[in-house]
C-alpha cells in the first residue's frame, strides 16, 4: 500500500496544485466577469440617459439639439466659404501673365528680366503716345505714375516685378479711360495706402507674426477731365471685373474729389475729377484678423446655445 502511495504521490501533488490554480483562477474570472457586467450596465444607463436626454431637449426646444445646431453650422459654413471665395475672386486683380516675371525661363537673370519690362514699357508708350486722351509726355520719367532708378545696379528683381504690376495697372486704367470716352487723363501717381485702408477696417495688416496680409493694395491716383456721362462710365468699367477678354480685373475706387471750376459760368460741360484706385490682392492662405468690436454673447442656460 505505501509502496503505491509513494508511486502516485507526485501525480497526486501535481493534481493538487493544479485544483488550487484552477479553483484561484475561477475566482479571478469571476471577479473580471462581474466587473465586465458592471461596466456594461453603466454603459447602457449612461447611452439610455444621453438618448432621452437628446429627445427631451429636442422637444424641449422644438427639435433643437445640439445635433441639429451642428448640422446647420456646417450648412453655413459651406455657404459662407463659398460666397468668400466668389468675393475673393472678384475683389482680386489678376495681372496679365505677360507683365509677370512668370513668363520669363527659370534661368532669366535680372539683366533679361529688365530688358523685359523696358519692352513691355516701350510697347506702352508707343500705344499711348498716340492717344489724344493721354495728354502727358510718354518720355517722361513719371509719366505713367513711377519712377525707375537711372542706375540699374539699384534694380532687383523685386523692384522689376513691381514696376512691371504698375506698368499693368496704368494699361488696365488706360483702357477704361478709352472705353468710356473719357476726354482727357492728366496725372498718374502710384502711392502707399495699405495704411489708409487699414484704419478703414481693410484687413492689410497681418493677423500673425508668421503670415503675410489677407489683404494687399497698389494704389493709384488719377485725374481726369470728362463728360458727366464719361465720369459715370469710367467709374462702372473701373469696377467691373471683366475689361475687354480679360476676367478678375476689378478696380475699387477708394476715395474721389470732382471739381468745376466754371460751374456759374460754365465754358464747357467737363468734370475735373481726381481718384485713387486700389488693385487689391488677396492671400487666402492668411488667416482673416478677428473682429475685436463684436461683443460676445452670453450663454444662456434656460434655452439652446444659438450659433450665429
């Protein structure tokens, strides 16, 4: 008898630990299976008090949840994004792609760049010099409203792309001018405003330390004498954005002065009219400076959040 007792007393000890294990594991899978359900009644409790929380607030509120808050919020959102960038794109003047450093090789130096925009001037004063509107001297140095420097190591690459933009401009006036038969255009004078615009609420200043203006303007002051009628036209087509086959060529008119000096005894029927003109240019990528005049509305607790 103890001769088959020591025999099995390995097996008999192993099968001893294996119960004790089995008998603390049961416990321990007990005690996570009561846990499990736990934490799924309190899921379900708290899904169940969300759901008729969200229909007592819509009938609360006459179908009004935050859910349907959301929905409209983007509905707007799509439609005012579309509507910004409609305006965008009419606000914005568009350079002609050949009074661009754009056209020109990749390998064009500053010297062949140059000689592009003194073609580009050339071919300018050739087609104005024979207008009868353009009463200036086309030779002149600020006959078109700038002034380049006589020594062209002073000119960079910059500078060309910039006169280039004005030398545009003035062609996109000069054609409005033609269009409306305004009688005759005597100054052109190219002057800051991005300051001026700012005060008036444009947003021309960055919003961020690392971003560029949402908004940038070459100005361009003007005078001219012209019929009532020419007046009122030119004024139109400045602010028209399609001239002639080109599109996004808007011009706004940012401040304007008439005068008639023989008003009582008038010796012709023409205006003498003086107007500065923007070019705006809009980088979408900036961010739009917050309005810091809105007041915030409070929120109030015995009714929806309403979303303006």
């Amino acid at each position: 008898m103890m001769k088959h007792v020591k025999k099995h007393a390995r097996f008999a000890a192993v099968l001893i630990v294996l119960l004790v294990i089995l008998i603390v594991a049961s416990g321990e899978f007990s005690d996570l299976s009561l846990s499990l359900d736990s934490k799924q009644a309190q899921a379900r409790t708290l899904f169940t008090t969300n759901y008729r929380a969200l229909f007592g607030d819509a009938v609360k509120f006459k179908g009004e949840p935050a859910t349907l808050q959301g929905r409209r919020i983007q509905d707007r959102t799509q439609a005012i994004n579309q509507v910004s960038t409609a305006r965008n794109e009419r606000l914005a003047f568009v350079y002609a792609p050949e009074y661009t450093l754009a056209v020109l090789p990749e390998n064009a130096n500053e010297g062949d760049q140059f000689q592009h925009f003194t073609q580009l001037m050339l071919d300018l004063k050739r087609q104005l010099g024979y207008q009868r509107y353009f009463t200036q001297d086309v030779n002149a140095r600020k006959a078109f409203g700038f002034q380049v420097p006589e020594d062209r190591a002073d000119i960079k690459s910059s500078d060309v792309e910039r006169f280039l933009k004005m030398l545009d401009i003035v062609r996109c006036v000069a054609g409005s001018v033609e269009r409306s038969k305004v009688a005759e255009l005597n100054e052109l004078e190219f002057r800051a405003v991005d300051d001026q615009l700012d005060k008036r609420g444009v947003p021309t200043k960055p919003a961020g330390a690392t971003e560029q203006p949402f908004m940038t303007g070459t100005a361009l002051r003007v005078k001219i004498r012209a019929t009532e009628e020419a007046l009122y036209n030119f004024m139109i087509d400045l602010q028209r954005p399609v001239k002639g086959d080109m599109k996004n060529r808007y011009l706004a008119i940012e401040d304007f002065k008439f005068e008639k000096a023989d008003l009582l005894q008038p010796q012709d029927n023409l205006i003498v009219a003086s107007l500065t003109l923007v070019a705006y240019q809009i980088n979408e990528q900036s961010t739009y400076p917050a309005d810091d005049s809105a007041k915030k509305q409070e929120q109030q607790t015995n009714q929806p959040r309403r979303f303006r």
